[in-house]
C-alpha cells in the first residue's frame, strides 16, 4: 500500500509495517497503532522526520512508541518478500500489510523541462533558489515538484518557503500582482 491506495483498505491490518519515518510514515503510523494496530515503523536514517527539528523528531518518536508501535531507526529495508519486510541484518517481520510510505519523486522527467533550461536534479526535483526561480529566470516552481534540497545560489542551504509578500493598503495600483485579497 501507499499513501494513495491506504484509504482503499476495507479490514485493519491486525499487524501494519511502515516503511519509511517520514511525515506520512509517523503520521499514519500514529493512525493505525491508534485503531489498534501493531506497527512498527522501519526508517534507514538514524531518526524518524529527518527534515524536521531532532527535538520534534524526539517528541514523535516517544509519542509513537507510547502509544505502542515498535520505532526502528537506523534500519534499512532491503527487500519486501509477500508482506515479510527483509532488513538490513536479514532480520525479516512479518506483517498483514505493508505501508510504502518512501521514495515519492516529482514526474518530471518527460515534460522536456532540459529544452527551456529547467534544471532538476537527480532524483527529478525542479532545481530553485530561495526565491524559488528556477534555472530558467522567467520560470518558477513551486510545491512538491521544487523538493528540500540545496539552492544553486545558497549551496547546503534548503530552499525554504519563500515569506510572504506583505500588502500594503496605502500600495496603491502598483502593489504587487502576487498580493490577494
Ligand atoms: C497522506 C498525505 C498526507 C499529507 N498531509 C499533509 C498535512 O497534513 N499538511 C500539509 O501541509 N501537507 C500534507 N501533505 C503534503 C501535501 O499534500 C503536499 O505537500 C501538497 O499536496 C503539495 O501540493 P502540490 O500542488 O505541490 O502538489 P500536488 O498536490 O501533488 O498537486 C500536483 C497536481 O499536478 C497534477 N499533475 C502532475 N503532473 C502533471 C502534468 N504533467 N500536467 C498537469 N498536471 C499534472 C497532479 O495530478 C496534481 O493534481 C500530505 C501528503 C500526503 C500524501
């Protein structure tokens, strides 16, 4: 199962493994031990939510593990087999279900984006800066399909959220476009 097909599910899985520690991993991860669900949840980094701040990592790790799912950081999958998953010492579980929720990738590789200069990277994220332009200065991206990963203009920073335009009332007809309401 992924995350599109999860909601798809008609019985609970009386054992549930989670493959991946991120968002959607803990988030739903949370869900199902909640229903009643043995989870265990498999993250190959040394912690889950690897994006976000270690103590909020912190926090969801002791609250997932409170409420009774097996957190196993550090902990790569090599293999599902049926529904066993194989990890990385060989050690296998085996579950009613397995959750895909790791290795989603923007669909960018035939939109021709290389014939008007968008860069993207190995994986098929829209490369931008902190503005979030593109490689292309008339082209933006924004959402998903830009990722977290370094701008060309800042390297080793992630390319946040840009702030919001603030709209002035006294502005007049030249405030900028991007302002709504
Ligand atoms: C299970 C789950 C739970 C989530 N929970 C939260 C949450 O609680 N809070 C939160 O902030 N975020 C959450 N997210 C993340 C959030 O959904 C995404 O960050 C957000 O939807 C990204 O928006 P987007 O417009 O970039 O991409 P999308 O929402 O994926 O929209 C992209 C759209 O483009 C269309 N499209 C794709 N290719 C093409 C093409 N070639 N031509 C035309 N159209 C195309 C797609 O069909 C889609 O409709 C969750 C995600 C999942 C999967």
């Amino acid at each position: 199962m992924t995350s599109d097909t999860v909601w798809d599910l008609t019985q609970q899985p009386n054992r549930l493994v989670v493959l991946g520690g991120g968002t959607i991993g803990c988030e739903l991860g949370q869900a199902f031990t909640r229903l009643g669900s043995t989870v265990t949840v498999v993250e190959a980094l040394d912690r889950l939510l690897s994006n976000e701040d270690p103590d909020a990592a912190r926090l969801v790790t002791d609250e997932l593990t409170r409420d009774g799912a097996t957190v196993l950081t550090g902990t790569p999958v090599t293999a599902v087999e049926g529904t066993d998953s194989v990890l990385g010492g060989g050690q296998r579980i085996a579950a009613d279900r397995v959750l895909v929720a790791l290795g989603r990738r923007p669909d960018t590789r035939d939109l021709g984006l290389e014939t008007v200069g968008v860069d993207t990277d190995e994986r098929g994220f829209v490369t931008v800066d902190e503005h979030l332009h593109t490689t292309n200065p008339r082209i933006w991206a924004a959402g998903d399909v830009r990722g977290t990963r370094s701008s060309p203009t800042s390297p080793g920073c992630t390319a946040p959220l840009p702030r919001p335009t603030r709209c002035s009332a006294s502005a007049g007809p030249r405030r900028s476009p991007r302002c709504g309401g």
